[in-house]
C-alpha cells in the first residue's frame, strides 16, 4: 500500500483524490496527534487553518475546520494566505498545529493538506504515519462544551506583512527605496502580501496575475510559467521581476534584460551577502542533487562548503536543523532562511534578494553573473528498470563520462518516483559536450536496462 502523505502533505484532485470526506477524516486525526487531549485547567488547544486561492479551498477549508473541531481543538480561519504565512501565525501564536489547503504549483482542479506542527515546523514521518493510523478509528468524541470552536482571524495577512516588513528592515526606512519591481502573484495566496510587503519596504512595485477568482490560480502565470513577466519588465524598464507560485513558498526573479535567475542562483547571491557579514551559518550552504554545478564551484571560489540532498524541501530543511545551517534551498525557487523563518518563503525571499541589490547597489544581473549557470541536458529514458541504475555497465559508463568531463561537468542519474523510467542529468562547460555526453548514457541506460 503506497504512503497517503507524499513529500509535502497530501496531494490530489480535488473532490476526486481529495474529498471533503478525506479533509475533514484527516483534520480530526491530525489534531488528535498534533493537539492531543485537553488537561483541566490548560489553556483549550487551538489550531491554524489556511488557504490559496482555489475554489476549492473553500469547501475543504470548512471540512478541515469541522475536523478539528470535532476533536476539541479551536479553530482559527485565517483564509487566503502563503503556505509560509500561516506557519508564521503557528509560530507566533503559540497554535498547537496548522493546516494549509493548497496544492502549491499544481493547476487549479488539484489541491492537498498539509500539517504544521507547533512552532510552525513540518511534520516528520513518524507523526505522519501516527494521523494515517487513526483515520477512520472510532472514538470518544468531546461533547457539549467540550466541542471547538471556530472563529475568523482577519488581522493574519497584515500581521504577517508586518513580520516580513520588520524582519528586512533593522533599523533602516525603506530599505527598498530606489528599485522598480514586477511582481507576478500567480492569482495565488501573495495576491496581497506579495505586493503590500514590497512596497512597505519602500519598493516601486508593479503588480501582474494578482486577481484570483477560484480559477485563474497558475494558469500561465507564475513561477512556473516566467515568460510574461520577463515581457512586462523589459516592457516597463524595471530593475527586476519575482514570480511566485499559487502558495508562493518559492520565489524565481528576471532581471531587467528579463533573462531568468533561478532558484540556485537566488541562493548563491543571498549566501555570499551573509557570508561577507559573517552570519552564513558555518559559512555553508545546503542544496540539492538537482543544482547545478555552477553554484557549487561559485561558492567554492568564496570559500563557501556546500552539502547536497536529496530533491526536495523537507530535506534541505532536515540537512540545516541537523548541522545548525541557516540558509539552503532548491533550483525550483524554494529557499530556507532559518534566522527568518521555519519553511520556504517566497515573498521573503524576494525581499532580501532586493535588499542584497540596494545594499550592494548592484544590478541582479551583475550579482547573477557571479553564479554562472553550466549547461544542463535532461534525458528521460522511458521503460527501463529504474530500481538497477547500479548496473555495472551503466556504472562504467558513468564513471567514463565523469572522467571526461572532470571538475567543470557532472552526471547525475535519478529514478523516477511515479514511472519506469530514469532522468540521465549531464553538465558540461558547453551545450554540445552536455548533449553528446547526456544521449551517450542515456543510449547505454536503455540498451541495459529496457524492460
């Protein structure tokens, strides 16, 4: 039986994968592990829920919010507001756990639940586990007064605004003052944050896909789809673009010639700022199997040790609280910054790359510049044995091309978590070199491993 929780929370189409029914089976078990039993004279548990802006949110909102309060836990509504928002509101707030109803980058007719725990952090594997143990187990319901209640919290967004706000500032006014920003909301949950915090900060911000209407959320617009803010940035002459995603816990940004920076590069600028401050945490920056190789080799130049993990937030995550490290992240965009916050923060994030080019009084491009970007070829070689990528044939391949391409290139060969099939990653100092070499494995890969 496959695992009900996937790499962050529960993910699906709506009212099909993801049914009221579900949210609210799942809400229940999650404040029974989360929140456990109310001890007379303690304060009543209570709990955090949120939203993106899907029109679904609004139904599994409600379910959640029942959920909950039919194990004895408050609720407090906090509606639209970014995934990282609401594990701010956990945190600050003392709530004994959050849910978010977003299915984050996805198209609209998806969405999923996600669990913060108190203090706003993810739920490990075991307390995942723990709440798909209890789904569907009777119990000894509260009754009476016993019940939750739930209550709206219509001061979140704001508060959270204020956090991001004073978080950048010290004691600075308008540490943003002098640049023109793009700012593209996906029709998502920063459809106000995202704009009001950039401008707090003393930002000119220009402001595109920021109407949500249950159905326009990532649909063309976004983190996953740059090219029309790459449009409207050279179309207005700013300094930059940021694009973030329905939940906007990432962030991807175009400089003013609108050419990308991606999430490696985002990193790699933020890392050298603290690192000549002196506050890069060990100076080290944690990253994933899927950055690229220019980053490392940049931050090697700096003096700056990167650690890899495997793809996927929570890792990073789990990599920087096990070696006390406070900034790390993903080439999606997906960026930690422990000293501000305990997930990925896609407004955050935009915040201080800005603050790094007024600082700094340099371009992106220019700061981007300092993090090249090596070529990168991506081959998917459908029907094969994805679980033998060990295969002493394909091994000696590898370590051929490895061999080859030295220092300035890198291969990288991943199984796919949902198909039979494996990614063939090569980078090279050229496109060529990168091309040859990723057709040259994944020729070897298909012959030796077909099924």
């Amino acid at each position: 039986m496959s695992r009900l929780f996937g790499t962050d929370g529960v993910r699906g189409l709506a009212n099909t994968d993801i049914t009221a029914a579900l949210a609210l089976d799942l809400a229940e078990a999650g404040a029974r592990v989360l929140a456990g039993p109310a001890r007379e004279g303690d304060p009543r548990p209570f709990a955090i829920v949120g939203r993106d802006t899907r029109a679904s949110g609004e139904l599994l909102a409600s379910a959640v919010a029942a959920g909950i309060a039919a194990a004895g836990v408050d609720v407090l509504l906090v509606g639209e507001l970014p995934t990282p928002g609401v594990a701010h509101v956990v945190k600050n707030s003392g709530a004994d756990f959050g849910v978010v109803l977003s299915a984050s980058h996805n198209p609209m007719p998806d969405n999923g639940i996600k669990f913060f725990a108190r203090g706003g952090t993810k739920l490990d594997d075991a307390l995942e586990d723990r709440i798909t143990e209890l789904l569907g187990q009777d119990w000894d319901r509260p009754t009476g007064a016993a019940v939750g209640r739930i209550s709206r919290f219509p001061a979140a967004v704001d508060e959270y605004v204020e956090y991001l706000v004073d978080r950048l500032n010290g004691d600075r006014e308008a540490p943003l003052s002098g640049l023109t920003v793009v700012v593209d909301c996906a029709h998502g949950a920063a459809s106000v944050v995202g704009p009001a915090a950039l401008r707090q900060g003393g930002a000119e911000v220009i402001v595109t896909a920021a109407e949500p209407d249950g159905y326009n959320i990532n649909d063309g617009v976004g983190s996953t789809h740059i090219a029309g803010l790459a449009e409207a940035v050279t179309e207005h002459n700013a300094d930059l673009g940021v694009a973030f995603d329905g939940d906007a816990d990432r962030c991807l940004a175009v400089d003013a010639l609108g050419r990308v920076v991606d999430g490696d590069q985002i990193m790699g600028i933020l890392a050298l700022g603290l690192h000549e401050d002196g506050t890069l945490a060990r100076d080290t920056l944690v990253t994933t199997v899927m950055s690229n190789l220019g980053l490392r080799l940049a931050m090697e130049k700096a003096g700056i040790a990167t650690v890899q993990t495997k793809v996927g937030d929570r890792y990073v995550l789990e990599k920087m609280l096990a070696e006390g490290l406070n900034l790390g992240g993903e080439q999606s965009g997906h960026l930690l910054m422990l000293d501000h916050g305990t997930t990925g923060d896609g407004v955050q994030t935009a915040l201080h790359l800005m603050d790094r080019m007024a600082r700094t009084r340099r371009s992106l491009a220019d700061l981007a510049a300092e993090i090249p970007r090596l070529p990168q070829v991506l081959i998917n070689v459908k029907g094969v044995d994805k679980t033998n990528t060990d295969h002493p044939v394909v091994a000696a391949e590898v370590s051929a091309v490895e061999s080859e391409l030295g220092r300035t290139g890198r291969v990288l060969l991943r199984a796919s978590g949902t198909e039979p099939l494996i990614r063939v990653m090569v980078e090279a100092e050229t496109e060529e070199t990168a091309q040859a070499q990723a057709e040259r494995l994944a020729s070897v890969v298909r012959d030796e491993l077909a099924l």
